[in-house]
C-alpha cells in the first residue's frame, strides 16, 4: 500500500450509537484534485459517504481563485513540502 493525501468536504458531522458507544461520523464528499506547480486544484467530487471523523488528518480550506478555479490551502508545512517538489522537479 501506499501513502496517498485526499481532500474530502464534509457536508455535516453526526453521532450514532454502535454497540452501546456513541461514534462521531461525517458525511463528505472525496474530491478529485490536481497539483499545478504546487497548488492543489479542485476539480469536483468523486463521491458521497459516511466515515469516523478519526479518518482526518489535518483541516484545510477551499480558496476562490483566478478564472473561476478553486484550491486548497494547506497548512504551512505541507504547502512548502509541494512548492519545495515543484521548484526541484524544474
């Protein structure tokens, strides 16, 4: 197997009991994204489900841009890993 970062929107988070134990699910969305010079584009949904919250990694945000394109922003440390990978794939 190996390692690989998705983006998922989440539509809403919710509680439900299994066995006897309230679990945190959220409802997302997966994303299809590509990397352009460092910037993650979203380029639409892939599909819809439930799953643990504990699945989150870390949060981002989708930023408006340019020509009606949308990206994730990440936090600082994975947004200079990609741009340190782009400017070293040149």
């Amino acid at each position: 197997m190996i390692p690989k970062k998705d983006y998922v929107y989440i539509q809403f988070y919710g509680v439900h009991r299994f066995r006897g134990r309230a679990q945190m699910v959220m409802y997302s969305e997966y994303r299809k994204y590509d990397v352009h010079d460092g910037l993650v584009e979203d380029m639409g949904g892939r599909f819809f489900g439930f799953q643990d919250v504990q699945a989150l990694d870390h949060l981002c945000a989708r930023v408006p841009g340019a020509g009606h394109k949308v990206y994730f922003v990440d936090d600082r440390i994975t947004m200079e890993e990609r741009l340190r990978k782009a400017l070293g794939a040149r």
